[in-house]
C-alpha cells in the first residue's frame, strides 16, 4: 500500500506537553489532509489515563471531528476515516 505522511502532534501526561509524530496513511487520503490543512485544520492525538488515544480534527479553538481508539495499528484507519468526512467543510463562518 502506498503512503504519505502526516503530521499528527502528540500531547502527553501528565503536563500535556506536545511532541510532532509523524503517521503514514494511505496515499488516497492525502488530498483530503491538503485540503484540511489549507482550510486551518489540523490533527491532534492524546494519549489517555486509560492508555487509550483521543483523536481530533481542530483548528485550535473548536475540535471539529473526534475519535476515541485503542492505541496501536487502529489509529492509521481512523485518521482515514476523519479524513474522508471532512467535517471541518460544514463549519458556518
């Protein structure tokens, strides 16, 4: 499969400190990260208490798409899937 990279910045406990990650997904889902970015959005992860990961879509004041996902290799298809409902396009101005 072919892939791009994201850049996904990670917030970590206990002070919530950010760290850029990068995160390969499917090269069919890049013109949907372009646009998400050229529209001020962008993607945020947090690592939970629980080990858990919280998944968001934000343009630094709203998070306009959220996931909550076991860490590990089901994050990839849930970026996807945030990708592919472009909800950051339904935002009223």
């Amino acid at each position: 499969m072919k892939t791009f990279v994201a850049e996904v910045p990670q917030f970590f406990l206990p002070n919530g400190n950010a760290k850029p990650m990068l995160v390969d997904l499917p090269v069919d889902s890049e013109a949907d990260y372009i646009a998400m970015t050229k529209a001020g959005y962008h993607f945020e992860a947090e690592v939970l208490r629980s080990g858990a990961v919280s998944l968001t879509i934000s343009n630094h004041d709203t998070d306009f798409d959220t996931a909550l996902v076991v860490n590990g290799p089901g994050v990839v298809g849930i970026l996807t899937d945030m990708l592919k409902r472009r909800l950051w396009e339904n935002v009223i101005s």
